[in-house]
C-alpha cells in the first residue's frame, strides 16, 4: 500500500488460545465488522474476523501491522450474532478468538469462501413415484425427498441408509447429482405450509400450551414440562406454524441428533418447508451450505446440536430446545458454553419466545419456572388411550442373583414374554464384567495410566479401559502368581446379554451399547428389528433410554440403582432421577400398559422412594429445598478450575499458590474450595486437580474468576500446567 493512503486500526479476534482481540491496519474502505481478513500473526498467515473499527490502539502505531487480504466482503456474522459471541466471551472468560470462530464452520475457519458449492444431492426423477408398501423405508425415502433433494448426510439422519438409496436408484426411481444449492426463498410459495393429512386433535393441556404460547409477545421463555408421551413433540409443532407462516425461521435444538431420525422426519412430514440439520456427523461442506441456508434464509426449521445455536439467521423468529435437561447442551471442553444458556439470551437479544421442553427438566430451569423468569406448561396425561406405567421397587438385598437379575425379576421377564410382549433391561456399564480379578491372590487388572480397572470385554475378548480408551488382550495367567483362574467381578451389559439368552433362549435379545453400535448404520438396523419385533428382549444404556417409542414395551427393568445414591457429585441424584425416568417412560406407550421395576439394595431410599410414589415433580421440589440449604447451585453460582499434569506436584503447587494469591483478596461471600483432587486423580497419565470457587450471584463469580485468571496470568508454574476455567460447571472431575 502506498504511503499516500492513510491505514485505520481495525480490531479482529483471531483463533489462539489467548484472551484478547488484536489491532492491525487496513486501507479504506475498511472491511466491515463481521468479516474476514487475513492477517500475520507470528511467523503464520491466519484467518481472523473484524469486530471493531476502534480509534485508537494501545500498540505504539510503528509496532501495528497491516492486514494481508480480505476474505469477505460482506460479514459473514451480522451484528445480533456478534452481540451474542461477545457477551459470551466476556461471561464465559474465554479466549474471543475461539469463541467467535466456534460459531463457524471449519471451512470458514479456514478461509474459504462462504458461498455454495457444488455438492452430490439425491433427486427424485418422477415426483408420483411409488415402492410397494412392504418396502417401508424405501416409500420414506421417497416422501422424504419429495420436498428437495438431499444429501447423504442428511438422508442419514433421517433414518435412511445409502443402501436403501442405491436400491431406490436401480429401481430409476432417484439418482445422485452434483448440484451447486442456490438460496431459495420459501415464503412466497403457495403450497399450503403443512400437511395436514394426520394432524391429531389436541388434548386440552397441549391446547392451552399452544394458546399461550401463540400468544407470546417479544421474550417470552417457556418451560413446557410433559411427561413422556404427553405430545410435546406436537405441542412444537404446532407453535411453529403461525411463526412459519410470517416467513420467520424455527431453530429446533436436540441432544443427539443420531438419536433422534423419528423425530427430524416428523418435523419434515408435517411441513412442505425446507428442513435442514446441523451436527457432527456431517461432512464439513455439508455443514457450511447448511450453515449458510440459515444465514440467508433458505432453510426454514434447523435441526442441530449444540453448537447449531450459534449459526447465524436471517429471520429466527423461535427457538425450542428438546430434552433441556440433557448435559450434552454443555460443551464440556475448550470455549464451555451452555447452548441452553446462551439460547435464552440469544432469544432475549431477538424478543423471541423460547421454549424448553422435557419430562424431567433441569433444577436450574425448575427453579426459574419458580421464580416466575420461565411461563411453566405442564402436560400430565398422554393422549389417547396410553397409560402411565406402574413403578415396583424390587429389593435384592440378601437375594441370590443370576447376572444381576434377582428371582422376582427373572419371572416377570418371563411372563411379559409370555404374553408376547417386549421387555428392556437398563444397565449402564457396557461391557462383560467392570473389573477381572485373580481368584487365587487378589490381582486386579488395573489400567497403567488411570486410577481404574480394566473393563473386561468378552465380544470380542479383551481387556479396555473405559477412561483412557487403552485395549490390551485378556491375559491367560494372573500375572501376579501364574494362576489361570481368572474372574470377572461386577456386571456389565454382555453379560446380562448371555444370561437372559441362556434363560430364555426361544426368544431375540439384542443388546444396545456404544460397543455395537460402532458400525454407521447399525444402530437404526438394531432399532427397526426392536420395531418389528425380531428381538423381545432387549438390553441397554442410557442410549437406548431417549426417545424412541417402542410400543410393545410393556416392561422396563433398571438393574442397579446404587451407584448413582452414594456418588460424590451432588449432581449424581438429579442425573439418576433423569435417567430413571426417560427409561421409564419406554414402557407403556401405546395401549398396553407398562410397568417399571427398579432394583435396588436400598429400596427405603428416600430419594427412590419418592422417585417410584411421587414422581419426578416432588422428588424434584425435595432436592431443590436440600440444595438450597446445602447453598448449592441454582441457589448460589459456581466455577471450576481443572488443572492437570503428568507431574502430580506441579499441579498441586499450582493451585496451591492460586489460592494463597487468590483466597485473602476474596470477599467473604465467596468460598473458594480447593484444591481437591479428581476423582479419579490419575487418567491417561495425567494428574488431575480443581479449584472450586462458589458465589452468591454472577456478579461476585465473575469477579472471583477475573481475579483468579489475573493472578494465572503472571504464574511461572501456570506453564508447567494445562488448566482451564469452567463457569457453571455440569461435572466435576
Ligand atoms: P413427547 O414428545 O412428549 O414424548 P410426542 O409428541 O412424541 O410426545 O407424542 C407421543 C405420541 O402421541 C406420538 O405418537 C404422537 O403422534 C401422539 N400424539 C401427540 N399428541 C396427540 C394428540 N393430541 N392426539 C393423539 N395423539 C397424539
Ligand atoms: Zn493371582
Ligand atoms: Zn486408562
């Protein structure tokens, strides 16, 4: 650039993990707020996104570089997107950088340029085209690609695989081409919004919660509590059609989008509008043309994840978050934001109502709703002829078990297959046994680089650590006295797996895991034989627990409830309860009633106890008032520092000194706790502490932290470290 043009400071965030945005200079025209430039940073060309003109810097101007290129010349972010990424940065104390390029897609990320491109779509080659009605996935496919073609990927998440692609296109019926997308306006289309074929008839509950939702004006946060099978599902569905109908856009936010195929082709069956997802197991193309059908407009109900919340919108006019209770909304490393959290605000900054929806919400959310800052909505019945289930608490105390199943257990498993119905039995540790053990002296395989054992894993046969991910073979001898009697201690899913199938060897088991679920496409294949009913017994974790409907489910079975009663986390009761009831909410769903059996050591538990009598509601409110005596969250407000090293010393002396700095400088209303080692102290070689500060308000938190990351900052040991800062922690370690 000639010396005649006057260069003007330009502020861009840049993606390191250091908490401040940098100066550099540019030639005017600046590049507007929002966009790409690329910059030098160090001795690397970088990507880095303008959000500032400032006018002056507090780098001597003879030290300011100036930008390399520009990448975009409109932002890429509008102004209420970059509101929200600042906000965040500030609440969250996270490097800007990171926060900011956390809202775009890696391509993005990388520089390219944020247009369309060229991508391989299903088509329909003739629009009346029809499979004989034995061909169930394959006449879905074909509704579904009715609307618009679609990729793969997407075809993926809607429950249909590309093999029954390739057969649709040896029939001729659809063929694959590559296509450049181009932003398409839905609002002028004067097909009719929805499908109108099978909308049910409201129940009076769900009515109400339509009205006032309908009603809603600016920001409005709802919490729309239903048990399973209340119709939450419809109650969305049919808020969404007046906020459609303006020509406004719907953000829809799940927990897993691999979970949930049932629930993305209801949303696409009801509207003749353009559906898209967004979630992680789309390819990175695949996420920036969605991710840019957001942003211009062309898409009219997105479906994502977490991180989906932070996509940009022409015209978002609701938001609704399924499951709200459900952890995986916390992003759990790096920039650790709460979608749900920032979802409200998002719909605060808009004036948007905002609905959360769950059979088993959030304390944090319970409490709002209690408070009066959330509308609560309750949906207590289920529609039709559906009943609620029936809870059993069934003592194992001094029983002799078979794999885990006591007697009782065994023979009503048996009668309910008897009478041809399904049973589902939940046990959340996969695997053959959690532990294998020397019979003749005691050794314990213990894994080399965590404070655990070996999980033992039959099928196939090997030893695997569920912590560090570390696999070794079985050994044949203890290695300890040479002894060949090996034993497995503890249950896992394998092996209640073999033992239901030795005992009931007549009828199909499937067993539903991480472990065989691995292979894309293998978890619909296990739930379409759950549906048409190859398999009647099946087992289970906490994946098998959300959301599916199976109606033939008539008995539901939770094999150990004692872990979660004596853990350390005081979140461990709230999860349990969560858990407990999603599972329970499997049984019974259609005409057949279901019932719920609970098996326990500590069937006087009062916790279960009200779980089983009161439901989720009272327990609820009973935990809430022990949190509030206890001063714990959502009554007081908390933040984790984790810091962990392969030198276990280092890390103590780290924290050590943080809080000798830190603790006399704290107001009195601030308790800071620590530092307490983890859990499990050692995982994956590395030595694990944490520091916990809680505080009356965020203002005091915030202040707390600010303080701790200025004293961070100029510690020598903080380098022999990795640590991090997590506000509102889910977890501790
Ligand atoms: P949730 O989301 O609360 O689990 P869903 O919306 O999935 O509940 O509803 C459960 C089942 O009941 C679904 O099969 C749904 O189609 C059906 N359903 C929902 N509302 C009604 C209604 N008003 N009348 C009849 N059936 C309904
Ligand atoms: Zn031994
Ligand atoms: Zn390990």
């Amino acid at each position: 650039m000639s010396a005649s043009t006057p260069l003007k400071l330009l502020r861009v965030v840049l993606p390191v993990p250091l908490r401040r945005a940098f100066d550099y200079l540019s030639a005017d025209p600046l590049p507007a707020v929002g966009c790409r430039v690329s910059v030098q940073f160090g001795p690397r060309t970088m990507t880095a996104l303008v959000i500032e003109h400032p006018s002056e810097s507090e780098v001597p101007a003879n030290k300011l570089k100036a930008i390399k290129g520009v990448i975009d010349t409109a932002p890429i972010l509008a102004k209420p997107e970059l509101k929200l990424l600042a906000w965040a940065t500030q609440y969250y104390l996270y490097a800007p950088g990171e926060v900011y390029f956390q809202a775009l897609p890696t391509l993005l990320r990388k520089g390219e340029a944020a247009a369309y491109r060229s991508t391989s779509y299903w088509h329909l080659l003739d629009a009346s085209a029809q499979v004989s009605s034995q061909a169930v996935k394959q006449q879905q496919a074909l509704t579904v690609l009715r609307q618009g073609p679609l990729t793969t990927g997407e075809l993926a998440v809607r429950g249909i695989s590309s093999a029954i692609l390739q057969a649709l296109a040896k029939k001729g019926l659809v063929e694959k081409k590559e296509q450049v997308p181009t932003p398409s306006d839905w609002r002028h289309a004067n097909a009719p919004l929805t499908n109108d074929t099978n909308k049910p008839q409201l129940t009076t509950e769900q009515a109400l919660a339509v009205s006032l939702i309908k009603a809603a004006q600016g920001f409005s946060p709802f919490l729309l509590e239903g048990i399973t099978g209340s119709g939450k599902t419809e109650v969305y569905l049919q808020i969404m059609e007046p906020i459609l109908q303006a020509g406004m856009q719907v953000l829809v936010l799940v927990p897993e989008i691999g979970l949930t195929p049932q629930t993305i082709a209801r949303f696409q069956q009801r509207f003749t509008l353009p559906v898209k997802t967004l979630h992680s197991a789309m390819n990175e193309r695949e996420r920036l043309d969605a991710w840019l059908s957001c942003k211009d407009g062309s898409t009219a109900i997105m479906i994502g994840t977490r991180s989906a919340l932070l996509t940009p919108f022409a015209r978002l006019g609701l938001i609704i978050i399924d499951e709200e209770h459900d952890s995986s909304f916390k992003q759990q490393d790096g920039f650790r934001y709460h979608a749900r959290d920032l979802a409200l605000l998002r719909a605060h900054q808009l004036g948007l109502p905002i609905v959360l929806g769950s059979a088993t919400p959030s304390f944090e959310s319970l409490h709002n709703a209690a408070s009066g800052r959330y509308q609560l909505l309750t949906l207590k019945q289920r529609p039709g002829s559906a009943t609620i289930a029936q809870h059993l608490l069934l003592d194992s105390k001094g029983v002799q078990l078979h794999a885990g199943l006591s007697p009782q257990l065994i023979a009503l498993v048996g009668q309910e297959l008897a009478q041809g119905n399904q049973v589902m039995l939940f046990l959340n540790r996969r695997g053959y046994a959690p532990a294998l053990l020397c019979h003749s002296c005691g050794w314990i395989a213990d894994c080399e680089r965590c404070d655990a054992h070996y999980t033992w894993h039959r099928q196939p046969s090997h030893l695997h650590c569920h912590h560090c991910d570390h696999q070794r073979p079985l050994p044949a001898h203890c290695p300890s006295c040479n002894s060949s009697e090996l034993i497995g201690t503890g249950l896992g899913t394998e092996q209640v797996e073999q033992a239901l199938a030795g005992l009931f060897p007549q009828y199909g088991i499937i067993r539903i895991d991480r472990d065989n679920t691995r292979r894309k496409g293998s978890f619909e294949l296990h739930l379409e034989g759950i549906r048409n009913g190859k398999y009647q017994i099946l087992i289970g974790t906490q994946m098998l627990a959300k959301g599916h409907h199976f109606p033939d489910v008539t008995l539901v079975a939770v094999l150990d409830a004692d872990g979660a009663l004596f853990a350390s986390d005081f979140r461990a009761t709230e999860r349990f309860a969560q858990l407990y009831i999603q599972v329970a909410g499997r049984a019974g769903r259609a005409s057949k009633p279901g019932r719920v059996v609970l098996q326990t050591h500590q069937p006087e538990h009062a916790l279960l106890q009200d779980l089983t009598n009161q439901g989720y509601q009272h327990f609820a409110q009973q935990a809430l008032q022990e949190r509030q005596l206890a001063n714990l969250p959502p009554f007081s407000f908390q933040a984790l520092f984790r810091a962990q090293a392969s030198d276990a010393k280092a890390v103590q002396q780290f924290l050590q000194q943080l809080v000798e700095h830190l603790q006399p400088n704290l107001p009195l209303s601030v308790l800071c706790l620590g530092p307490l080692s983890a859990q499990m102290e050692r995982k994956a070689g590395q030595y694990r502490y944490q520091l916990l500060l809680q505080a009356p308000n965020r203002r005091e938190l915030a202040a707390a932290c600010r303080l701790a990351l200025a004293i961070i900052d100029t510690q020598v040991a903080a380098r022999k470290v990795r640590w991090s800062l997590d506000i509102d922690p889910v977890e501790t370690w």
